[in-house]
C-alpha cells in the first residue's frame, strides 16, 4: 500500500505540522501477480482535504481505481497522477 500524507507547515514550522489530506493507493494483487508484476489495478481512498473540516478528523472524501497500471514503464507519481484523475477528475479546467 501506498500511502499519500499532505501537511500544513504553518509558517513552514514542521512543529507545528498539522495532516490536512491522506491518500491510500492499495494494491489489489490479483492482476499484478496474473501479470507477473507487469500490471496492477489499485483501489484508491482520499481522506480530508476539505477546509474547515474539524482538525484530527480524516473522513473519506473520494474513493476510486487505476486499473492495468504498467509497472515496468511508469513510476509512483505517475501512479499517484492516474490516481488523482481517476478519482477525482478534471475539476480545474
């Protein structure tokens, strides 16, 4: 499993970081071990990210799926890149 944490710094002091997001990109098995390691489908869940929510609480905001990742070629920001558009779409355009 993957795991994605994005903090608040504020005014950059790392005392006083505050976890603001989490992702958790998991991989499902079955196609990566059918592969050989080539591919692999992974279910993704974001947490939090909301402003305003209340501080500690991370409830899921998005959940979703890469499926048929290519493992040899591509690499974990890819990974976390097909994750965001999967689950969460083009939201800026």
């Amino acid at each position: 499993m993957i795991v994605v944490r994005v903090e608040m710094w504020p005014k950059g002091d790392k005392a006083r970081a505050i976890e603001f997001a989490r992702a958790y990109i998991n991989n499902q098995v079955t196609t990566t071990q059918t592969t050989v390691g080539r591919l692999g489908d992974y279910k993704v869940e974001l947490h939090g990210g909301v402003w305003r929510a209340k501080a500690g609480v991370l409830p899921i905001w998005k959940r979703g799926f890469v499926l048929g990742f290519d493992r040899i070629h591509r690499g974990v920001w890819d990974l976390l890149l097909l994750a965001l558009q999967n689950t969460i779409g083009n939201r800026n355009a």
